[in-house]
C-alpha cells in the first residue's frame, strides 16, 4: 500500500492543476472589481467620504441576503479609503469582525476585549469587570488622534446573542472620547432585524441604510466568468458548466458566495477524478455534496439535546403545521422522557432554536402576541430531498 500511495503522490504533483489560484473562488477574497454592484459601491463611498477629512462618517446599516455583496463591496471601499488615507498621510484606522464567530462575539465581555485587542491593548480572556474592559479600549483608542471605522459584519448574530444594549453603549463611547472618533457600518442578512431593537439604539445607531439586492442567474454568471478566468487554467470549464452553476445559485436567492463554492467544488471533484475539464456534470456532483455533506455533518455531529430540538421540530414540520417555541417545547420534553435525557429549561431550547438558525437548518422570526409576549414561528429551510435522511441520521443518534 505504501509503494501504491506514494506513485499516488508523485503523479499528483507530476499532474498540471485544474486551478491557477483557488482561494479566488473563496468567500473572504475581495476581487479588484465587483461587478453589478457599481450604485452600491458609490452610495457607500459617498457616505464614508467624510473619513478622509477627519469628520465622522454617518453610521450605516447594510442589509441583503447571503451572498449578495454586502461584506465584498464593505471592504473593498474600506480598503480604497484606507490607501487614499495611507498615501495622503492621514490616521484612520478601520477594524472588521465577523460577529458570528464563536468565542469572539457571544458576550458582551469578549467582543468588547476582541476590539481593544484589535487595536493593540492586552486583555486577558476572562477575569475583569466589562466596566474595565471598556476603559481599556477607550483608552487604546484614545492615544492617538484617529477615526475609527468598525465593520460589524452579521450584526444580528451579535444582538441576537448579546442583545441590543451592546450597541447603544458602543454608539455612546462617541460622547466619551477627546481624540478619537467612532463610525460603524453594520452587515445583516435578516431585513427586519432593525424592528425589534430599542428605539434608542435604532435612533443613534442607523443613521444611514444600504439595501443590496440579490444577483440574478445572468449576473451571476458575469461574476462567474471574471472569477473563473482567474482562478482556473484556461479551457477548463466547459461550455454550459458555468450557466448551470448560476442557476443552480439563482434558485438559492441569488447567492454569489454559494455560485463561488459551486465551482470551486466542481473543480475539485473533477481533479479528484483526474480529468483535465469542470463538466456540468460536476456541477452536479458538487450541488449534492455541498448540500448533503454541510447539513448531515451538522446534526451527526450535535450535542444530543440539539438533536432533539432538531427532531421535534421536524416532526411538527412533517404534520405541516405552523411550528412555534411553545409547542417544540412541549413535544422535547416528551423525547426527552423517552430517551432518559433531563430537559433544559425553555430558554436554554430558545437558545438551541436561535443556533439552529444561525446555522440555517431552520428559519425562526420573533413574533409579538401582544400582552401574551412574545414567540418565535420556526420554518425549516432543510431541502425536501434530505430530510428523511437526516431524520434516520436523527433517530440513529437518538436511539428512537
């Protein structure tokens, strides 16, 4: 087996690659050009200007579904202001974090440690007052005469976790500092997540709002093309191989960072295979792997009150009716007497709910039901076609 892996080898690297440059294709590159998304990239200029003057940026909000541009032209006007002020000589720093990141941004104590650290101040990971926390990044800030821009990308991941106080007090430093000043520019996928937020916070945090469309198939393909001819050697992708790719992303609200992942699996599967040509029919292939694989080795590999959160609402999901907490809630602690599992409480199976959507195996929105308070309606997102599978990977791993 020895001799028979290392021929495998030797010919892999013999073997001229299907691809020039495969982190082109990945979702944290920011190409030089972004097409279709001129207006957007112009309006956010134009709001972000004042920086170079040293005036403080209204704070903007950008909303759009995944994959629609909004983190991509983000940076790529950030990172023009950047060199304008780096070749003019002019201090403004700009901080970008992904609040979705676990340990990072789920309190209120680590997100603010992960900023000052950002900036160059040395927090331990636990162990201070927050009060503490944010004197200390006030005070790395405030050594320098500077405007600072935070990009705070999946910002509702934050408020969802943390809550919407955070915000207020970042917004509120801008009173507290002599030398420096603060702009924000907020990234959410979820169009209404501004409804439900402490009027205060709305008022002094969304002062400006972007609102970026999603691609459709014919764009896509435009991205595609210009992508493609930098990532791949030439005449490898097959005519029609690209199209598929578009429309495959299209359907799926016209996501350029799922298109991306589309063919740079494609071309992986086809080296796999030792072909010198993407086909569509590795287009294909990677459609079903990527979807299989992403939402199959999520619930193989949850905790097992996860699983039973997922299964219960699947199961109400399969009787086609309207699936709410309350209701999960009830039919979990049934599971859980079968199983020999003890409960958590409803909050902590709200928690669970909320993960389940970040992770988007559903769709979950809070609803008010006036004086009775407040609820969420679940929705699952799962494709029809692997749900019984993953209801068997359920019942395996449940022991039901």
């Amino acid at each position: 087996m020895g001799d028979k892996l290392s021929k495998f080898f030797e010919d892999y690297l013999n073997k001229e690659p299907l691809f020039v440059n495969k982190k082109i294709l990945q979702s944290g590159y920011t190409p030089e050009n972004i097409p279709h998304r001129d207006e957007q990239i112009k309006q956010l200029a134009k709001v972000l200007a004042p920086a170079l003057r040293k005036e403080k940026p209204s704070n903007v909000f950008i909303y759009g579904k995944t994959g629609s541009g909004k983190t991509c032209v983000s940076k790529y006007v950030v990172n023009e202001i950047y060199k304008t002020c780096k070749k003019n000589k002019l201090d403004v720093n700009v901080y970008y974090l992904n609040c979705k990141m676990k340990k990072v941004a789920d309190t209120e104590y680590r997100m603010i440690a992960e900023l000052a650290r950002g900036f160059g101040a040395n927090v331990p990971a636990t162990g201070l007052p927050t009060e503490e926390v944010y004197k200390i990044f006030i005070d790395t800030i405030e050594s320098k005469n500077q405007l600072l821009i935070l990009i705070l990308d999946e910002i509702d991941q934050l408020v969802k976790k943390i809550g919407d106080n955070i915000l207020y007090n970042l917004t509120r430093l801008n009173s507290e500092l002599k030398n420096c000043e603060m702009a924000f520019i907020g990234i959410s996928n979820d169009l209404t997540f501004t409804e439900n937020m402490d009027p205060r916070v709305k008022s002094s945090l969304s002062e400006e709002e972007l609102v970026f469309p999603p691609y459709n198939a014919i764009q896509l393909q435009d991205i595609l093309k210009e992508r493609a001819n930098l990532a791949f050697r030439k005449n490898v992708i097959e005519e029609g191989a690209i199209e598929k790719c578009a429309a495959y992303a299209a359907r799926e609200h016209g996501d350029a960072r799922r298109a991306l992942e589309l063919l740079r699996v494609s071309g992986e599967l086809a080296e796999r295979d030792n072909q010198l040509k993407v086909s569509i029919k590795y287009i294909d292939d990677a459609e079903n792997k990527i979807e299989r694989d992403r939402i199959l080795d999520i619930i193989k590999t949850q905790p097992k009150q996860q699983q039973l959160t997922t299964y219960s609402i699947l199961e109400f999901h399969n009787k086609g009716k309207k699936i709410f907490t309350g209701e999960i809630y009830g039919y979990y602690l049934d599971l859980c007497r079968r199983v020999g599992l003890k409960p958590l409480t409803q909050r902590r199976i709200s928690d669970i709910i909320a993960e389940l959507d970040m992770l988007g195996i559903i769709n979950s929105k809070v609803i008010s039901k006036g004086r009775y308070g407040r609820t969420r309606e679940i929705q699952v997102t799962i494709p029809s076609s692997n749900l019984t599978k993953i209801e068997e990977a359920l019942k395996e791993g449940l022991g039901l």
